[in-house]
C-alpha cells in the first residue's frame, strides 16, 4: 500500500444527499484550510473524471451577488455533474478574492464602484495580489479519490498547468461559460483581457442590451 496521502485525522466523509442528489462528501484539511469534495455516481473514479474545482466566493456563491458568475458556475457545474451521472466538485476554501481573503475583497468592490477600477487594479492598487489561489489541495483530493485525468471544467487555462504540476492530468477543458449581464460584464471582460481567461460569450454582449 503506497501511503495515505492525507493523514487519518485530516479527512472524513459521508453521504450527503442535496437537493441535486446524492453525493459522497469528502471532507479535508490542508494547508490551513478546510476542504470539500463532493462525488458523484459511478465509482471508482480513474480517467477523464468530469471535475469542478471552485475557489470559495461567499458573496457569490451563498448570497447570489450578480457581480461576479461564482454562484452561478458553481450551480452550473454540479448540474453539470449531475447530467453526466459522475463526477466531482472541489470547493477550495480561504480562496476568497484569488487568494486575498473577504475583507480584502470587499475593500476591492469599493475601489470598483467609486473608482471604475477593474478587478485587477483595485487588488494591486492595495498593494495586494491579483491571484495567489494555491490548486494543490484539489490536486491532492483528487489522487485521493483515486482520479487520474480530468475533464476540467474552467475558462481558466492557469487552472490546467497548476492541476498537472501537481499530477493530476487535464484530457481536456470544459467551458463553463454564464451568460453576461449589466452586472457582471465589467468583471468578466477584466477576466478575459487582464487574467486570460477564455470567455467567447463576450462577443456577443453588446452595452445596454439584457440577456435573460
Ligand atoms: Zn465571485
């Protein structure tokens, strides 16, 4: 038996049957932080295993703020999941803001909102970082449940480098992509032009106009 790759007291897990299904909840403690996985039908889990792996967004994902598309791509990607029939979701915690923490976060918006800053320059015109998620924890889940490639669901192609380094193989990437709104379309245009991100959804997004 190779070693364990978490320490007995640092994992536990159940069933946890949501709204959406029955799941295996994994949870798990690295790197000062708490984690969740949560599993889905079919196992045992091994290549090209539909994945998620969401960074914490309390504003987004439990209050349903509309300025940015956390809340809704964590939605969408247990749906996701839940259409395939297998699969997995990491929720990563202490993620909030790429890593900067909720206060830091917040002080963000005000600089967006009086400002017109984008996402990008508020966080370093605090002096803070644009993005220090740290993706070993989902990596390490990952193995644990015994994944070896994943189809990744992001619009983030860092996500994919950061997964590999850490051994887990990306076969390929799944869009995730949530329709633009007045709200959000000032962030998600900073996520395409300043961190890279693939979101063709945009194009089609003219000022003033409402999508559903
Ligand atoms: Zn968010």
């Amino acid at each position: 038996m190779p070693d364990p790759i978490f320490a007995r007291e640092d994992v536990a897990e159940s069933e946890l049957v949501t709204r959406r299904g029955r799941f295996r909840a994994v949870a798990f403690a690295h790197g000062g932080s708490e984690h969740l996985a949560l599993v889905f039908g079919r196992e045992p889990l091994g290549e090209d295993v539909l994945v998620r792996v969401h960074s914490e967004c309390l504003t987004g994902d439990i209050f349903g703020a509309v300025r940015c598309e956390c809340g809704e791509q964590l939605g969408a990607a247990l749906d996701a999941i839940v259409r395939e029939g297998s699969g997995v979701l990491v929720y990563l915690r202490g993620q909030e803001g790429r890593g900067i923490g909720l206060v830091a976060k917040v002080r963000t918006h005000v600089l967006q909102d009086e400002q017109g800053m984008d996402t990008v320059d508020s966080a370093t015109s605090l002096g803070l970082p644009v993005d220090v998620r740290d993706y070993t924890p989902a990596a390490l889940v990952l193995a644990h449940l015994g994944v070896r490639s994943v189809r990744l669901m992001s619009n983030n192609p860092d996500k994919i480098s950061s997964l590999e380094e850490h051994g887990i193989r990306v076969s390929s990437r799944v869009p995730l992509l949530m329709p633009a709104s007045p709200d959000n379309i000032a962030y998600l245009r900073a996520k395409r032009d300043r961190l890279g991100h693939d979101l063709p959804q945009l194009d089609r997004f003219a000022v003033g106009e409402r999508h559903g």
